[in-house]
C-alpha cells in the first residue's frame, strides 16, 4: 500500500510539473525591452529603435538613421529583420543585469541566437550590446 502511494505521489507531481511548463511564462521587463527593440527594427522605426538601446548607444548615435544603417551594415541585420523571435535561457547579474538568449528566424528564414547584454538603467531596462550567430536549420 505505502509503495502504491509513493507512487501515486510520484506520478502527481510529474503531471503537475508538466502542466506548469506547459503555461505560457510571463516576460520579464527586460525581455519586453527586446521584444520592443525588434518591432521598432521590424517596422524600420529607428527612433523608437535606439530607444531601447542602453547610454551608450545613445551617447554615440545622436541621429538615431545612423543608428540603424550602423545595425544593418556591421552584421546584424538577420536580427533588425528578422521575420519572429523567441527567448530561451537568461542569466540574471544581480539587480541591474542581465544575459538573455533569444532564438530568431531571420530575413530568409535562417535561424540565429542572439546573447543580449541587458542592464537597468534610470529610463528602465536597456540593450547593452548583442552577439549573435548563425544556427543550423530552417525557420518556418
């Protein structure tokens, strides 16, 4: 009888854990700052682009045009138009950091990972830099 029960147990706790996988997660604010970025590259809005970029990026492009030419010709524009975007593991730095790993289906459906260094800064959470690599296979 205990061993039916361990595992009954056993077998409740599984379907409970899968079921609270199965949930959408909420985004964290900093991964709602990611997901701004990309809409504003997505819809050519290089304003709101460099918006969400952190004091450095805003200290170094005053004209946010020159902002997102720069995006576009130093390599990244597999994510500046990228077609979808998901996020995958992060890493939080204390209060006011963090690393973010975001899968996106480019231009032409090639697949990338994206590593956003993300820190909190007085206007909210911005982007402090992206390193981003191709990945083998297909978007759809």
């Amino acid at each position: 009888m205990r061993w039916l029960s361990v595992v009954f147990i056993a077998i409740l706790m599984s379907v409970s854990a899968f079921a609270q996988e199965a949930e959408p997660a909420n985004e964290t604010p900093w991964q709602a700052t990611i997901t701004g970025q990309l809409e504003a590259f997505r819809s050519a809005d290089a304003e709101a682009a460099l918006e969400f970029a952190g004091a450095g990026f805003k200290a170094q492009f005053d004209d946010p045009e020159l902002f997102y030419r720069a995006i576009l010709a130093t390599g990244y524009e597999p994510l500046a138009r990228s077609r979808s975007h998901t996020f995958g593991k992060f890493t939080q730095i204390g209060e006011i950091g963090a690393l973010q790993e975001v899968l996106l289906v480019g231009p032409e459906l090639g697949l990338f990972s994206a590593i956003y260094e993300m820190r909190l800064e007085e206007d909210g959470w911005r982007v402090q830099g992206v390193a981003l690599r191709i990945q083998q296979g297909i978007g759809a």
